[in-house]
C-alpha cells in the first residue's frame, strides 16, 4: 500500500548526504566570504561554493551605476530592434516589394538603419563590457 503524505515538508529526492571538510587560512577563508556578501544572489556559502565547482559560474549584483544605466539602456535598444524589425516584416508581408510606394519604401530603409544603429549601439556596449573585465 503507498504511503500517504500527510503533510509537512515534502521529501527531498536528491538529498545531499555527503559531507566534504575543506580547510582555509583566514585570508583565503576572507576573499571567500567578501565575494559572498558581494555577490547579494545567494542565500548561504555552500550554495554559492557548488556553483562555483560544479557550474563554474559564479553570480554577482553589481552596484555599479554606469554599468547599470548602460544594461538599462541595452534593454531597450533591443526592445527598439524587436519593434523596428516587426514594422520592417508587417511592410513586406502586407505586399509586394514591387508594389511599394516612395514612401513606403523610405519607410523601410529608415527601419533598416535604426535597426543598425541600435546594433552597433549593443556591440559598444558589449566590447566596452569585455575591456573592463580584462
């Protein structure tokens, strides 16, 4: 007969149950702590240690305002090519590209180059992104 769960916390499936003692010095131990209490993300150390291991990512929240306008900004310069791009696909499936008019025409090369300058736009922020982080 299956058991009935009668409430209260569920069972864990993949219980952790193994257990691994690492030593530190305290300056290691330190720059251990200092990038968790930076990172703002994780909950306890042992989390934010297996993410390091097993994921080998590693996740911060950035204080840095410059950095945070400029993802901001980012954001909606995509946003800006999504809309731009659907404008420029609902003009050329509405007709003909023979069928254009001057003004529809004009209309859509003027989509095509906002589409490019919000894309270089994203690949300045990009690689000026990198060369900080080098």
């Amino acid at each position: 007969m299956a058991q009935y769960n009668k409430g209260g916390r569920p069972k864990i499936e993949n219980k952790r149950e193994i257990r691994i003692k690492i030593n530190f010095t305290k300056e290691e131990f330190g720059i251990l702590n200092k990038r968790y209490l930076e990172s703002r993300i994780y909950h306890s150390l042992n989390e934010m240690i297996r993410d390091l291991l097993l994921k080998n990512q590693y996740k911060l929240v950035t204080t840095d305002q410059n950095l945070l306008v400029e993802s901001t900004i980012l954001i909606c310069s995509v946003r800006k090519i999504g809309n731009n791009f659907n404008q420029l696909l609902k003009h050329l499936n509405q007709k003909k590209i023979d069928n254009f008019s001057t003004d529809e025409k004009n209309i859509i090369i003027f989509n095509l180059q906002e589409i490019t300058k919000f894309y270089i736009k994203i690949e300045g922020f990009l690689i000026r992104l990198r060369d900080n982080h080098r």
